[in-house]
C-alpha cells in the first residue's frame, strides 16, 4: 500500500522486513510445500525490492534484487520481464559496443522467456519489440512493436487461484508486480519515434 501511495522508502523498509521475517520461517521449514510457499514469497519481496529500487534510481541494486528473486522462483513470470527491463535499461547507457549487445541480447531472452511462460502477459512483447529497435533493427522491430501494443491489455493482470500464480489475497493486494513505470530511453513510444526519425529503416 505505501508503494501504491508513492512512498518508495517505505514501502522498501517494510519489503525488507517482510523478507527478514520470512527468512526466519524458511530456516525452519522442514516440510516441501512450507518450503515452496516461503520460497515464493520471498522471490515476490525481492522483485518487489528491485522495483523500488529501480524508481529510486539504483539500477545495479534492482538488478541484484530481481537476480535474487529467480534464485528463489525461477519460473516467476514477472520477475523474468524484470530482468529484461533492468538489462534493457544498462544497455541503453552503454556506447555501441560488444557490452551493449551482450545486454540487448540478455534482455531479448528474458522477454522471449517470459512470453513463453506467459503467453497473456503483452507487455513482454511490447519490449521485445523495443529490444529489436534498439538493436538498430527498425525494418522488424518497427511492426512487432506496433502490434504488440495495438493487442497490450489495460488494467491489472488477473490471477486465477485454481492456476496458481498466487492465492485470492495475495491477487487481490497486487503482490506479484512488474515494472510498469519505463524510462525514456526504454519507452515503447519514444523508442517508435526514433523509427520515425530515421525513416523507418
């Protein structure tokens, strides 16, 4: 609720202390389905730490979080767009270079990968489309992108109980976030305009 008001410093004090006290039980679980579910929890408080942290500005920490996130959940949709959100973001400060194509590509595997396990999540094909103009790739990226935002859903995602994404008040609290607030550099929009600019090509 503090993240939703605006209050970033706070809601990261609480996410960290959410995530000391479910560390505490996990020491202590002995049985696997305990072990799963704090698991789980864990892996949303670290993406949620890397969304915060990525608001404040701290690149590099939110990469760490989402990283630590898919230790514990690696199959966590969310978290796999993270990730391509925070490599997209590095390669865009980078100059043309071997670096920069190592971090486009990371970012194209991540989006791929979480399209994959979530065929329904559009936002994973927005930025794959954005991925591909940043590669210099305007001739392909150009119409992927456009597509995929002309069939992006509004609104929340929802999560069905029966399919486990997470239980009805964890749903209901929007526990399992993404990214959503893009910078400049990485905005499905502006990146189509740089198309625009060069002509398309």
């Amino acid at each position: 609720m503090a993240e939703e008001e605006g209050q970033e410093q706070e809601a990261l004090y609480r996410i960290r202390w959410a995530t000391l006290l479910q560390k505490d039980r996990l020491a202590l679980a002995s049985v696997v389905e305990q072990r799963r579910y704090i698991e789980a929890a864990l892996a949303d408080y670290a993406n949620i730490r890397a969304i915060l942290l990525f608001r404040l500005g701290e690149t590099d920490a939110a990469l760490d979080a989402v990283e630590e996130s898919l230790l514990y959940a690696p199959a966590t949709v969310e978290s796999v767009y993270d990730l391509g959100i925070l490599k997209l973001v590095s390669a865009t400060k980078l100059r043309p270079g071997p670096a920069r194509v190592a971090l486009l590509e990371q970012a194209r595997r991540a989006f791929e990968r979480a399209a994959v396990m979530d065929p329904a999540f559009g936002e994973a094909n927005v930025m794959s489309g954005v991925e591909q103009i940043l590669t210099g790739d305007c001739t392909t990226g150009e119409p992927l992108l456009r597509e995929a935002l002309l069939h992006r859903p509004d609104g929340y995602r929802v999560y069905p109980v029966e399919t486990g994404p997470g239980d009805q008040n964890a749903a209901g609290i929007r526990r399992r976030r993404h990214i959503e607030i893009l910078p400049p550099s990485i905005d499905p929009m502006t990146i189509l305009n740089l198309c625009a600019a060069a002509g398309g090509v």
